[in-house]
C-alpha cells in the first residue's frame, strides 16, 4: 500500500523563511486558480484553518462576502442630503 505525504500549511514552530515560502506557494496556486486573493488575506485563511476552521464553511464565508460586495457595489449611490 502506497503511502501519501501532505505538505504542512507553515506554522508558528515552522522557520520564517519556510512559512514564507510555503504561504508564497500558496499564493502562486490561489492567482493560478484565479482566487482573487491577495496575500493577506490568504495568510489569514491559513492561520483560521490552522486554528480549526472548516475550509469549507471559511470558502462559503468568503464567496458570500464578495457575493455582499459585489451587490453593494453595484447599488446606485444617493446622496443623503
């Protein structure tokens, strides 16, 4: 039986310099799967999933908040005076 290996999303015991290129990896594949997300938010992906959160629920979070913005965005703006 084959055995897989995973790549470890960096940590804190992880060194910065590895952190940095795996997260710069990370970032490589998010812009090749047109993600639409910059590093930082990226970066605080990973810390949420690394903390335990479902990478499902944190993908259906993020569709729904550009889903928001994209509404928002989209509405005439008035003037309130």
């Amino acid at each position: 039986m084959a055995s897989s290996t995973r790549r470890r999303v960096p940590t804190s015991s992880t060194t910065p310099s590895s952190a940095t290129e795996t997260l710069n990896i990370l970032h490589d594949l998010s812009e090749l799967l047109n993600t639409g997300l910059d590093r930082e938010t990226l970066a605080t992906c990973v810390r949420m999933i690394e903390s335990g959160a479902n990478p499902e629920a944190l993908a259906a979070v993020v569709k729904e908040l550009r889903k928001e913005n994209t509404s928002i965005t989209a509405q005439p703006h008035t003037d309130d005076r």
